[in-house]
C-alpha cells in the first residue's frame, strides 16, 4: 500500500475539523481534493475510517483512530526529518500542541510559554486545557505533542518527565479562627463546611485526602472552576484544599485568603511534562521540554506550590495571598 504525505496531512486535517468542507477551507483547497485522499486510503485499506453524517461532517471510525494515530507519529517524523535536513535554518522555528490540566493552566503555562517565547521567538505555542484523562488520550492519540500532567496513573506509553512536587495545603478565609495556626491537619478542619473543586480527578483526590485520616468532609459549595472555589472561600463561606497557588496577589470582591501548609504525611501531587514514549519528538518539542527542566532546576516553579509542614520563610504564620 502506498500512502502520501499530502493524503495524510488531507485526512488529518479532515478528521480534526470533523468535516470534508471545514478541512478544504482550513487548507484552502477544493473539498472534492480531500475526499479523494479520504477515498483513495479507504480503497487501498479495504476499511472506512470516517462515518459520513449528512448536514453534520463526519465522524472517525474505530480504524480512522487507530490510522489516524499512526499517520500522525508519521507525519511528526517528516517534521523531524525536515528540520535535521534543513542547514540553513538558524533558528528553531515551528510550533507544538500543549496540553494541560485546566485548573493548573493559568499558574504553570504561563511560566513556560514566556520562558520559551524570550529565547525562541520562531517558535509558537498553541494551549489546550482540559481535565488530566482527557489531555493523556490527546497525547496518545496525536492530537497534541506535550502536555502537563501527573504522574499517577499514566498510561503505558507514556513518558514522563518530573518537574515538581504540590503538597497539598489548606485556603481559609483570612478571619479564619485557625488562619494565624502554622499548619493544620484535616483533623482540625472537616467538620466546617467545605467549598470543593468538583472535577472527576479533583474530587476523588480530596476525597482520598480525607480517607487517609478516615474522615469525611461536609461538602456544602461545589465549582468546577477555582478561581470561584477561591472566590467563595475568600467570601467565608467554608474552607477548601489545593495544591497550586497563584503567582501573584489576587483581588477579591468579598474578603481575602490564607493558605496553611496540611501537616506532613498527606499524598502530594506530582507534575511533568508527558509526551508519547515512541514518538519522534521535533527540535521544538525539545526546546519546550528543555525549556521545562530549566526552569525546574532554577526552581521557578517552587513559587507555585506551598511547601509540606513548613512556616514560609519570611517568618509569617500565614501568607495573604491566593492559594
């Protein structure tokens, strides 16, 4: 069987745009051009590898998947064959698909992308974000190169590279009765009403937080967004855990927010970067995840986390500022 690089560049783009018309447009070139590839692939093949939906596009079926996901590492391998070949290139120029876990985007990516933006202006970064599972089945599946994730439960092939450790830590409102303690347990805390960060990995994380003391928390707000959960705790309407904190001072409509490091035994996160093990990783790739190691090296991302069981070193009990 003979395939083309045009052909699976054609059905790639098709397959991500989930319509014949919308992949034309995006490569401006004639629908009847990228259902020829589509045809041509499904005749050599024997097999479909879309569903065709009238007035809705189409649709990848079981084998469009398992295509799709091998033509990708074969497409990312001819990038990476042109960039080795290509001499009079003097910069590193090109872009990278990057995932990570939505509520970690805003504090981690940024760190990254400037870093990366100050010493490789040719490259370009477009962001993704999404719930950890999600960013995981993106990655094997090709949909995106890089993705900051965790390193539990990774699928098999999976590489991961370690950048941080998060202890979890407690947010109480700043006229907490506790807010002035050094550090608490969740002991101290679970018979208060909590606000919780109610994504599927989130949740079955705190919850095992809890089960870890044999405790049971008094969930009374749930958000699926953060900065709501900080937002609504800054309020004083309960306390709730996190694991990240922002960079910088956040302003709040209602109140304010201490963050208390949780006593030393709880199970922390850990973050990286993940990408396919097989796959054949671009300049640009590593750049990102060289880029990545540096700043782990440099500690620049110790300012996101709360260290385990520890007063901050400025001597402050507590440290006004978002969790």
């Amino acid at each position: 069987m003979r395939y083309t690089l045009k052909q699976l560049t054609y059905i790639d783009v098709a397959a991500r745009h989930k319509s014949i018309t919308g992949a034309a447009k995006a490569l401006n070139i004639s629908a009847s051009s990228i259902s020829s590839a589509i045809d041509a692939i499904e005749i050599q093949t024997n097999k479909k590898l879309f569903t065709r939906l009238p007035s809705k596009g189409i649709s990848v079926t079981q084998f469009g998947h398992v295509f799709l996901s091998n033509s990708r590492q074969l497409l990312k391998a001819h990038l990476t064959f042109e960039e080795a070949v290509d001499e009079q290139a003097k910069a590193i120029k090109g872009a990278v698909r990057m995932g990570c876990f939505t509520p970690a985007a805003p504090i981690i990516l940024p760190l990254i992308t400037k870093s990366v933006a100050d010493n490789h202006p040719g490259i370009s970064i477009h962001l993704t974000e999404g719930d950890i599972a999600q960013n995981m089945r993106q990655v094997v599946d090709g949909k995106i190169d890089l993705a900051i994730g965790v390193s539990a439960h990774l699928a098999m092939n999976i590489a991961f590279v370690p950048l941080f450790v998060a202890p979890p830590h407690i947010v109480l409102p700043h006229d907490h009765p506790l807010a002035d303690r050094s550090m608490l347990s969740l002991k101290d805390i679970c018979h208060e009403p909590m606000v919780l960060l109610d994504l599927d990995e989130t949740r079955d994380y705190m919850f095992g937080l809890f089960n870890q003391d044999d405790l049971t928390p008094r969930v009374a707000y749930s958000s699926q967004s953060a900065e709501m959960v900080r937002s609504m705790v800054a309020a004083g309407l309960g306390y709730s855990i996190f694991n990240l904190r922002s960079l910088q001072k956040q302003q709040y409509t209602v109140g304010d927010l201490v963050r208390i490091p949780l006593t030393p035994g709880y199970q922390a996160v850990e973050y990286g970067i993940i990408h396919r093990d097989d796959a054949h990783l671009s300049k640009v790739d590593h750049v990102v995840i060289n880029t990545c190691i540096r700043l782990r090296d440099s500690g620049a991302f110790n300012r996101a986390v709360l260290p385990e069981g520890r007063v901050p070193a400025d001597g402050r009990k507590n440290v006004l500022i978002t969790a």
